[in-house]
C-alpha cells in the first residue's frame, strides 16, 4: 500500500535565526540528542512518517519512502517544498504509472519470492551440526566468543612446519647435525626413529640454553677450532645474544576451541588465565569475552547443567545463548560467525536449542546446538518468520507462542463476546498491535490456529507469517527441501507468465498439504517384521524416508500396496486410504448385522411354541396330501432355501440402508490411520500372503526335521548302547548242530555277531536318513 504526499512537512522555515544553505533552505546541525542515540535529521524522518501515518490513515506504521522515481530516501535533506513523494508500510516501489494488472502480477510475484526467501533461510538453519564454542580472533584479553564449524585435527605435520623446522635449525646452527648421514668412516649411517627423534630433542634443548651454559669442546680435543674461536673472540656470546631470533608462537585453529571447567571457570586450554566473562552491553543482553581470571568477579563463574544449559553464576535465570543469524540477500546464512551472549533461558520444550549445550570433558569442545531435530527446526523456523504449522501440522507441541484475543458478536449459546487463538511467534508478530495479545505459560501444548485455517481468522482476513504458502508447504524434515524445490520452480514459471489471472489461479488452486502415514515394510519381508511408522506429504520424501528406516542397501524407488499396486503419485496413497476405510466401514457393518440376526434368532428359540405349532401344521398338510415321500424332501428342501434367500434379502437391505445413513468422516480423520505399503529398491512385488506361506512351510519343515534329528539321534543312542554291552559281554555263544554236511555244527550269538535288535535300530537310522533327505 502506496501513498502519495504533495507537502514536506519539515521544520519552521523562520530561516532568520538559523544558518542557511546555498539555497536558502534552514540548515540543521546533525547532532546526537541527549535523550536517544538518534540524530536530529533521523529525528526529523521518524517524526515526518508518524505524521504520514496518521494524517494517510494507513494500516500500520509507515516505514518506508520514495520520491517519484522510485528512489527510496532516508532523510528530509534531498527534498524540497512541494515535493511528491510516495510512502510505504513495508511494501517495495510500485511505480504508479504501470497498469494495475502489471502491479498485481507484481505483487504476487514478490509476495511468493518473499515466503521462498523465509523458506530458503529456514533450511539453511533448521539443522546446524558440528559447531562449537571458539574464540574469534587470538587468545588476547577482550576477544569475543563465538560458534564455528568444528576444526578437523591434523594427523601429519604439514610442510610448512618441516621447513620451519629446518630453517629454525639452520639459524641455530645444528642443521649439519641433523642432516648427517655419514660417519667418520665415510660410510652411511641409517638411523632409527628413535634415535632421531632424540637428536631433535637434543636441537630444541640445545635452543633453550644461554650462551655460557652451551659446552665446548666436550670430547676434550687438543685441535678443536670452536674453543680457538672462542678465546680468540671473547664478545663472541654477546654477538650470538644480539642475533638471535625468537620464533613467534603460532595459535592453531583448534586451541581457540578447546576449553576446560573447573572450580567454575570457563577457562581456555592453551591459556588457562583467560576465562569467559559476561559483560554488561547498553541494551538488555550481556556479550561474552575473554578476561583475565578474577576471583572476585562473579559474572565469570559458570555452572555447566545436565541438561545442556550453561547457566551464569550472576543470574539464575541467564544461560549462554548462541545469537540468532540476521536476515540477509545472501543465498546462504548460517550460524558461522555468530555471537555468543548472556540472555534470559526460555523455559519451552521446543524452540530453544541455542541454548543447549554440550561440554566434552576428554577433547576440550563445547558443543553448541545439542538438542533433537524438531528443537532446532522450531528454533529456526521462529528466527527465520515460518509458521510452525507448516513443521508439525496438527501436532501439539510446548513452544514459545501467543494466545490473541479476537472479538465477535456476542454468542446466543454461550453469550461470549471475545474469541481466543493461540499462534506461534511467527503468526503473532504478524498481528502485534492490531489485537490484545498474552504471551503462553511454559508447559502449554499447542498447534498454531493459523495455520490450520480457521474459519474465524479467515473471515477476518488475516494471513499469518506466509503471505501467499499458508497451509500449502510441508517442511517437515525430510519434506524441506524438497518443497523449497518445487516453490522455485513454479516461482521461476510463473515469472514467465503475463497474465495475472493465470498467476493467482495457478496460486490459489495450489492444494493443501495432506500429510500422509504409512507402515512401511522392506518388499519380501511380509509382515514378519514389524512395520515401520513414515509420515510425509510427497512421494519422494516418503521414499528416502524408508530408504533411511527400513536399512536398504540401494534406494527405494517403488511402492507397492497389499494388492501389488503400484504407487505413483501422494493421490494414489489417499485413494488407498479411502478405499481401506470403506472397507473397513462395511465390514463393521455387516458384522452389526449378523449380531442382531443372531439375538434374532435366540429370542426365537426362546419361544419354540409358535415355532412348533408351524412345524406341526405344516407337517399335516404334508402328511394329508397325495405326495411321495421323495417329493415330500424336496418341498421341505425348497422351503428352507427361501426361508435362507428372505434372510439374506433381509440382511442385504439392511446393510444398504445402514451404508447409505452412514456417512465418511473428512479426509484428515481418515489419514490418521497408517496405511500398509512394501517398498522395493528394484525387485518385483512380492505379495506378503506367499511369503507368510512360505515362511510357514519352512516352519513346518523344520519342525519335521526337528523330530526325524532327534528321533535319528534316539535310535542312534540305542544302536550305540546295544553294541556297548554286546562287547562288553563278550558272550561266547552257543554251539548248535545243523543238517548241512559241510558246517554241521554253527556258533549262533556270538559276541561277534550283530543282533537281531540292533539290525532293527540299523534299517530305522538308515529310513530316517533317506526320509531326511528327500525333505
């Protein structure tokens, strides 16, 4: 919204009394005032805009100007009396002389480019991982904290350090000494690890010496050249005094971000001196720098809680906070960089993650951001203005929020005059100043109003952190990204697009996000494993979610229902579900009908006397008439096959009738109940009723393998025990005689032989074996 203004009101033009400029306008010294930090021309400018708002009527508070150009100004220097200019709320240039279609199309356009730039910000905040406390700058008095990314630490020395190494060695003098590889034979020496290292050892101590304590002449030669050096130049110590270097002390990356607590003190590792220390700032909050170690400061003493805060000894209700990135045109913002500041804790759940931390006492790191995925996603999504509808839909969370007093007309039930809705932060900033407003307990469950459409904010016209996306975008965790994609798709088509009435169809015919729950199970498992719980509102998202849950080797890429469906796009998925709950409605139903059927027929029962006097006449009237007794069967038969065909009619009618009063509840309570799907990386369907039937086959099977082992292993033992005693008996035998002439007399059960009873247990081993094997 755009006004125009044919009148700078400046200031009184008595220019008498006051300096003027070339051209005859007052001129006004730019100084600070006493009571603010504004100066007199910013006073002027925020004076000249309340006036604008007021004398305009507008909506809000006026915040922005422009001169006919389209140039936006911050002063009333630039311009002259009877100037027009152009005022704003918060909207951009609109140039007044293109059409109004063309500042439609517009509008949307920038209204949509908005809402993708809340988005983009979101996802560059929503998952922070990897950062840590770390000093900015060096390990001086007065540095300031802040969090970055994790240094990695270096397993080699790096070139640079060997060649300072050297260097160092040659300025001392012993690099013959290192680099010898020769004896006094001429033959080369190859030399241990060990015994390098000590002779590096050796050059760093030897560094360390003064000149006097350095030895000369240590093996007591009578020609040595050094020790005539030395008595022939006796300011020779003064000299090597003079030239010496000191190497400065290099602070790697990873000591500004180790540090120890003890007794209190958040102190550096590398310089244990310098402790964090909470200074006071002009405004409510309090930056943390380094200072040297105080014992009688109290706002350097920490308290490290269990559950990740870091409280402030000066304050029981301030905790270390990481401060929240500014809003920006970067494509990427992150939290590099960020201070870290004293603020009061917020006692939520849910959208406090910068002030969880974590201290790792064995490397020295203190973690910034440690707390679960949903936490930093509020958290971000309240520091980059989205609504927290569009991350847990219907879910009730504890999170920062308002409750908004909104009043109607009187109720004729209940005669309440005033309507209250809780919004998250986002949607609540949105709204300041246009209605009263209460800030939530801690502890209070909500889901934001607004972003679930209420009729009563619709009708008021009142639009929530989303000025075109609301309720029509899923950023949840694994959806994210994916509709940040789609937005700057349709956005970048849309561009092309001349026509506004295409451009707000195309916007408004954009469907809500229905957010779909699926049990998930891998393709060929069936249903012996436990299913896995995946929520989402794309198809893409909801893959890569199985992919993630159900542990596959390769990338889901088909869905499968029970019937061997095939998914392909979310409405399938809905179709689906209704489809599962009209089943489910109808067969509720007739099992509601065959309940009552059977009380039926029991209070029937229970009264056999008219039953009775039926069967009777009948059976007469039978018995009177003329007919066979095989005719007399078939007409009993017949009329029990109409009595079954008038019950089924009856049911049948029944269950219509039932079906037809019965009406589906809305769409959101059927997607509540998960629906069964098989995921596959790139096998065919396997329908869960084959395998469960194999898997029961395999279980009989090894069941009937389980009794022939063990019947085998019975007949076994009894074979090996039966062949024990039989040789432990050595029993002789018996001689008996026989009719053959050439063995008249035999030895029958001689220990030897193999009884009757064994060749028994023998054949039933051999049986279970074959039988074993054919299974």
């Amino acid at each position: 919204m755009m006004k125009a203004l044919s009148d700078k009101k400046g200031a009184n033009t008595n220019s008498h009394s006051r300096k003027t400029n070339l051209d005859g306008s007052p001129q006004i010294e730019n100084r600070n005032l006493h009571c603010s930090s504004l100066t007199v021309r910013e006073l002027e400018f925020t004076m000249f805009l309340d006036s604008c708002t007021t004398s305009l009527s507008l909506p809000s508070a006026a915040r922005r100007l422009f001169s006919v150009t389209g140039k936006e100004l911050f002063s009333l220097q630039e311009l002259k009396r009877d100037q027009v200019v152009y005022v704003s709320c918060h909207e951009t240039w609109l140039n007044p002389k293109v059409t109004k279609s063309e500042q439609k199309r517009r509008v949307l356009l920038t209204n949509l480019s908005s809402d993708l730039t809340k988005i983009r910000k979101y996802c560059s905040l929503r998952d922070p991982i990897n950062y840590v406390l770390t000093v900015n700058g060096s390990l001086v008095a007065n540095s300031t904290i802040i969090v970055a990314p994790l240094v990695v630490l270096s397993s080699e020395i790096s070139e640079e350090n060997v060649l300072r190494v050297s260097q160092t060695a040659d300025d001392a003098g012993t690099s013959g000494e290192v680099d010898k590889e020769y004896d006094q034979t001429d033959v080369k020496t190859h030399k241990s690890c060990h015994d390098i290292s000590h002779m590096y050892s050796d050059i760093y101590m030897n560094k360390l010496k003064w000149p006097w304590e350095c030895l000369v002449n240590v093996e007591n030669c009578t020609n040595d050249e050094e020790e005539e050096n030395v008595e022939e130049d006796p300011v020779s110590e003064k000299q090597n005094l003079k030239n010496k270097v000191n190497v400065p002390h290099f602070t790697s990356p990873e000591d500004l971000q180790k540090f120890t607590y003890e007794d209190g003190y958040i102190a550096c590792a590398e310089s244990p001196n310098l402790v964090l220390t909470a200074v006071q700032n002009d405004s409510r909050l309090a930056d943390v720098i380094l200072m040297k170690r105080s014992p009688d400061d109290i706002n350097q003493r920490w308290i490290i809680q269990s559950d990740g805060e870091i409280r402030s000894r000066c304050g029981h209700n301030l905790v270390l906070t990481v401060s929240m990135p500014l809003s920006g045109t970067e494509s990427q913002i992150s939290y590099i960089g960020c201070s870290v500041i004293l603020k009061a804790k917020k006692g939520h759940k849910y959208g406090e993650a910068h002030q969880r931390w974590y201290y790792d006492a064995d490397t020295g790191y203190i973690k910034a951001f440690e707390a679960e995925i949903l936490n930093k996603e509020i958290t971000a999504a309240s520091s980059s203005n989205i609504c927290t509808f569009a991350i847990t839909a219907k879910t009730k969370i504890d999170q920062p929020g308002y409750s908004v007093e909104l009043p109607q007309k009187p109720d004729s039930l209940n005669g309440q005059t005033v309507l209250y809705k809780k919004l998250c932060l986002s949607c609540a900033y949105t709204l300041r100043g246009r209605y009263c407003m209460q800030k939530l307990k801690p502890g209070t469950e909500f889901s934001c109003a607004m972003g679930e459409q209420d009729k009563d904010l619709e009708s008021r016209k009142l639009y929530g952190s989303f000025q075109v996306l609301n309720g029509k975008v899923d950023l949840s965790t694994h959806e994210a990204l994916l509709t940040l994609h789609h937005w700057e798709e349709k956005l970048s088509n849309l561009r092309e697009e001349t026509s506004v009435h295409t451009i707000g169809k195309e916007l408004s015919t954009a469907q809500n996000v229905k957010v779909v729950k699926l049990l998930a199970y891998k393709n060929g498992d069936g249903r012996l494993h436990s299913g896995h719980l995946v929520i989402g509102s794309t198809l893409e998202g909801l893959l890569s979610q199985c992919t993630q849950n159900l542990g596959l080797t390769n990338v889901a890429r088909a869905m499968y229902t029970e019937d061997g469906t095939q998914i392909l796009v979310i409405e399938d998925l809905i179709d689906v579900a209704v489809r599962n709950y009209k089943q489910e409605l109808i067969l509720q139903v007739e099992n509601y009908i065959k309940e009552k059927y059977m009380k039926n027929t029991e209070k029937s029962t229970q009264s056999p006397s008219k039953a009775n006097e039926t069967v009777e006449s009948s059976a007469a009237e039978l018995n009177q008439s003329s007919l066979s007794d095989a005719e007399k069967d078939d007409v009993k038969e017949t009329s029990f096959a109409e009595e079954d065909q008038i019950d089924a009619d009856e049911m049948t009618k029944t269950r219509d009738t039932l079906l037809k009063t019965v009406d589906l509840p809305p769409l959101s309570c059927i997607l509540r109940y998960p629906i069964e799907v098989w995921v596959s990386s790139n096998r065919r369907f396997i329908s869960p009723e084959v395998v469960e039937s194999k898997e029961e086959n395999r279980r009989k099977k090894r069941k009937i393998q389980a009794n022939i082992a063990m019947e085998l292993d019975t007949h076994k033992h009894i074979l090996r025990q039966l062949k024990g005693r039989r040789l432990e008996e050595l029993y002789p035998g018996k001689y008996e005689a026989t009719q053959d002439e050439t063995n008249p007399v035999v030895i029958t059960g001689h220990w030897t032989d193999t009884t009757d009873q064994e060749k028994h247990h023998q054949d039933k081993v051999h049986q279970l074996k074959v039988i074993n094997l054919f299974i």
